[in-house]
C-alpha cells in the first residue's frame, strides 16, 4: 500500500512480510522507464515502510512495482505539483 496518493513531496510504500525476505521497490513511468532506481532491502518479517521521494517529477501517473521473493505487485501513484 502507498500513500498518499495523489502525492507532492513523498510516498511511503507500506508492506508486510511472514518472513525474512529480499524487497525491492521500483517507480517507472508510463514508458517503463526507472524513475526511482531500484530500492533492495533485505527484511525480517513484520511491517516495514519504505519512502520515496517523489518532488522532483514532473506531475502524471507513475507505477510503483514492489517485489518479494520474486513475486511483483504493481500499482499505480499520482504526483501532483
């Protein structure tokens, strides 16, 4: 889950993990394109946040890829200026 969502300044990526796991968080643009390199965390299990900053882009809608032992959920952020 991301919020908030539209965002300005920064989103925070909420997740919950059952156990010990590899994260990585990814946000590309409409092309595909990495906007926000790759984050990789390794992380026990339980709930963590990740932020990202998001003031410096253009205003438009951006996919926020997060994946977990090789799964992926995508979603989808609005940035707002």
């Amino acid at each position: 889950r991301a919020f908030p969502n539209p965002a300005r300044r920064d989103i925070a990526v909420r997740y919950r993990l059952r156990g010990d796991a590899e994260v990585e968080c990814e946000l590309l643009d409409l092309r595909g394109r990495s906007v926000r390199g790759r984050i990789c965390q390794s992380r026990s299990a339980g709930e963590h946040v990740i932020r990202l900053e998001v003031a410096d882009l253009p205003s438009g809608i951006y996919s926020l890829r997060v994946t977990v032992a090789g799964r992926s959920r995508v979603g989808r952020i609005a940035v707002i200026r």
